[in-house]
C-alpha cells in the first residue's frame, strides 16, 4: 500500500487552493463585465419607480396562446418542439402598447417555429438590472413555466449576459431575447450565399460579449511553454490564454474574414447597380415592416414568381425585378428585407449592403400594413432604419397595404397624415393602376428633349429610345421615323445626328 508524505499532501493542497482562487478571480471578472454592460446600457440609474400596486404582479396578457387542443400523442410530438412563455417590461405608453409588443413577439416566435403558451407584463420604471423582471416576479415566472409546461422563456428586450444567466437559474429554463429570435428567423430564411454570411456575422456579434465560460475552463490555461514543451501548440503559447479568451479570439477572426468576405460580395452587387445607373434604368426599392406585404405588392407589380408567405422575415435577400410603367417606361423594383421595430443595430450593420439598395434607389414605395392596430409605429421604425442607410432624402410613397382588411378610419388617418400616400391591397389588385401610375408621374425624367428622323436601317435605336426614354410622339414617315422624345444625354448623342431640334 502506498501512503502520500505529509510534504506531497501540503503540494497538492496548495496547487488545489490555487486552482480555487483562479477559478473565483475569474468567475469575479465576469461578474464585473456583466456590471459594466448593465450601466453602459441603462446608465446605472434605477430612476422613478411606480406605485406598489402596479409593481405588484405580473399581468397576464390574453389571446396570445397559439397551443391547439385535443390532439393525438403523434400530433402532440410534432407540433411540441419548443413551447414558449414570453414576457415583456413595460417601462412606458399605454396598455394597449405593451400589449401590442408582445403580440408582436409572439408573432415573431411563431415564425422562429415556437407554440406561444403564454404572455406576461411586469409594470416597472426600467428592466432590472440583474433578472430583467425582478428575483420576486422570476419566481413568479418559474411557476407560470411549470403550470405551462414550457420549455423557453422569451423575453421582449436585449437582455445583458448577466440578466440571461440570472433569469435562467431562476426559472430553470432557456431563456432567449428578442434580438436572439430576429436573428435565429434570420437564419432559417437567408438562402443566398451573402444572406448566410450577413446573418453569421450578425449571430457572432451577438455572441461575442454573452460567451461565458463553465467549472474547469473558467480557469483552464492554454500553452505557457516554449519550444519543448508538450503543451498548448501553434498561435496558443504564450503566458497562458483561458479557453474563454481563445474563444473569444476565434471569433472575432471569424468575423474579420466574414466582413471581408460580405465586402467583396458588396462589389459585385455595386457593380450590377452601376450597370443599371449606366443604362439609367430608374429604379425603385419596396421596402417597409415586415409581413407588410411588400413581396405580395412586387409580384402584383410585376407578375414575379416570388415567395409570398404569411410569416415575419420571408424576404431576406433582396430580389430585383424589371418592370413597366403604363407610359411603357422601364425600371426596376427591388424587394428588400423587412424591417421592424428595435431591429437590432449589428443586425443593420450587418445588412447595411443589402439595404443599399434602399438608399440608391430613385424612388422608396414604403409599404405598411394598414390592417395593423397601430400602423405609425411602423412606419416610424422603418424611418428610423432609413436614417441609418442614409435614405431619408430618396422621394417616397407610402403604400397602405391590405386596405381591404383595414379599418377605414385608419386608412382614412393614414391617407390624411401622410401627404404622398396610396391605399392599395396586393391580394385584390385594388388601388394598384393607380400605383403604377403614381409610379409613372414620380420616376426621374431624361433631361434632354429632343426631335429626330432616324431611318429605319437604325430600328436599334427607336428601340432604345422607347425602352431608355419617354417617347412623346412617334410618326412613320416615307424617310424614317419621326420621333419627339425625352431621353438621357448618352441616348441624345447618339440622336444628334438625325435630329431636327433638341433642347434642355
């Protein structure tokens, strides 16, 4: 039998009580990180508080639960893969403010594929800072969880990386915010090779300050030796490196590459849109509130193929189509990614070339959802993202979508607080001939009027003319065709030639 020395205990004891305090030093960095975060983002100030009564219970908000009853075991598997509580701070505005957040979020956890179970409102001045709802009303949340059956917990904010840690020892499960959510709905519907790497981008930016590290690898040390040491190996030696650091620095090398990566697909999108500017075929950009109906509109528009679906986020990469005005103008509509409101500010960055589109066009149709119980809120939300883009000054129309399902009063708000607006529906086709000629009056003109006898050996010509620029009168003649036209200064030189009179 062998027996350990006094001296080889006392070794091992010491090594054990130095692991402890490296590991505590560690777990209080962190905690003086989440400290940080907290008075960065709400400025350490907890404010006016309400009265008791208010702050007293959480309130149940009604008609949100998406569950369906009397199922079989097979349907009750299939349907069950995450079943949701949310809950929302209400810090100001009315009721039916907070309410419509949340129903808000619970649309947003539909799309993400979640059953909303349940939803609920603490009264506060500002979200606490350490469990975002308060220690009383988390217990209080843990036994709405339990009584549901729910296996997440949503809530209606950016939360800090110690509120989520906090809440979720309290209520025992996962707990997500909503900039989580946008982004996971963000993942399942970016398709094209840009749309994926934006979204990762995005994800990692997210992650980055919420990667916390568990037991061992608080304090795990990697390399430390030089060149004969056994440990550690290429880029990890060094004084030593906790695994949460290499973490840390893996991603932000991911998203280095990722950034240059979206920056040379940027290019080729500049360059497509350089062609267009070339060939000065105007353009016009759909953008608006997510599920607005923007897509549904493109397709009416333009009797493109594109996914219609009844779920927030369908369009994530942007999809350009050739059009017609009545006067048989050409231009182009792109349909770009939805907006809505606290849109995530890395997840704009991380669109911001996708969204250039918006802020190059010639003309926004800003579409909004007129059946919406608040439709201002959007259009103020989508504004504010255009401020962002630089798009504020690009000529707008403010589409007033599903007017058919839309509360004539509202609509009748709308039409009048809005002096450039129009109410169509996209699934009828009412409102639409009247669009597209709104659509005709706001295109950009060509600058340079001009009247010509082209021959008729140069039909090309008439062509591009017809398709580049407003053709005002047309005649055939025994010499050509004699045409009156607006068109752009390239097209008017290349008229010269066989023109009668032109002027500015």
């Amino acid at each position: 039998m062998t027996h350990s020395t006094p001296s080889s205990s006392s070794a091992s004891s010491a090594s054990a009580d130095r692991r402890r305090l490296q590991a505590n030093t560690r777990a209080n960095a962190l905690m003086e990180e989440d400290v940080a975060w907290s008075l960065e983002n709400d400025g350490g100030r907890d404010g006016d508080q309400f009265d008791r009564s208010e702050r007293a219970s959480l309130r149940r908000v009604a008609g949100l639960s998406t569950e369906l009853e009397d199922v079989t075991e097979v349907e009750y598997r299939q349907l069950r893969l995450e079943r949701v509580v949310l809950v929302g701070v209400w810090t100001d505005g009315t009721a039916d403010d907070a309410d419509n957040s949340l129903a808000e979020l619970a649309a947003l956890a539909e799309t993400a594929g979640a059953l909303v179970l349940d939803g609920v409102i603490q009264r506060r001045d500002k979200p606490d800072p350490a469990t975002y709802i308060g220690s009383g009303k988390a217990n209080e949340l843990r036994d709405i969880v339990v009584e549901t059956g729910a296996d997440t917990v949503v809530c209606d904010g950016e939360l800090s990386p110690g509120q989520l840690i906090h809440l979720e020892d309290v209520v025992k499960v996962k707990v997500v915010d909503r900039t989580a959510l946008i982004l996971d709905i963000f993942a399942q519907h970016a398709k094209s090779r840009e749309g994926k790497a934006q979204v990762s981008l995005a994800q990692m930016q997210y992650m980055l300050p919420r990667l916390r590290g568990w037991g061992q690898s608080l304090s795990r040390q990697m390399g430390g030796g030089g060149s004969g040491s056994s440990g550690g190996g290429m880029a990890t030696r060094g004084p030593g490196e906790t695994k949460i650091e290499t973490d840390r620095r893996r991603i932000r090398e991911k998203m280095a590459k990722m950034r240059r990566e979206i920056a040379e697909m940027k290019t080729s999108r500049d360059l497509k849109r350089k062609e267009r500017k070339r060939h000065q075929v105007p353009s016009v950009a759909i953008a608006g509130y997510t599920n607005a109906g923007k897509s549904s509109l493109l397709n009416r528009l333009t009797g493109a193929g594109v996914l219609v679906e009844n779920a927030l986020f369908a369009t994530l990469d942007p999809t350009v189509r050739r059009a017609e005005t009545p006067s048989g103008r050409l231009y182009t509509l792109a349909d770009t990614v939805g907006f809505v409101r606290h849109l995530p500010h890395h997840l704009v960055e991380a669109f911001r070339s996708t969204m250039e589109e918006v802020a190059d066009a010639d003309l926004i149709l800003h579409v909004v959802d007129g059946s919406h119980p608040v439709p201002e809120e959007q259009l103020a939300a989508v504004r504010e993202v255009f401020r962002d883009v630089g798009a504020l000054d690009v000529p707008e129309i403010v589409v007033v979508n599903k007017a058919d399902a839309a509360d004539p009063l509202v609509l009748q708000r709308l039409l009048r607080h809005e002096k450039h607006a129009i109410a169509v529906s996209a699934r009828t086709g009412e409102g639409v001939a009247d669009l597209l000629t709104l659509i005709d009056d706001e295109l950009p003109r060509p600058a340079v009027e001009i009247e010509a006898l082209v021959p008729y050996t140069q039909g090309a010509l008439v062509s591009r003319v017809h398709a580049a620029g407003e053709v005002l009168r047309e005649e055939h003649t025994a010499e050509g065709t004699l045409l009156a036209a607006r068109v752009h200064d390239d097209l008017a030189a290349e008229l010269e030639p066989y023109a009668l009179a032109a002027r500015h």
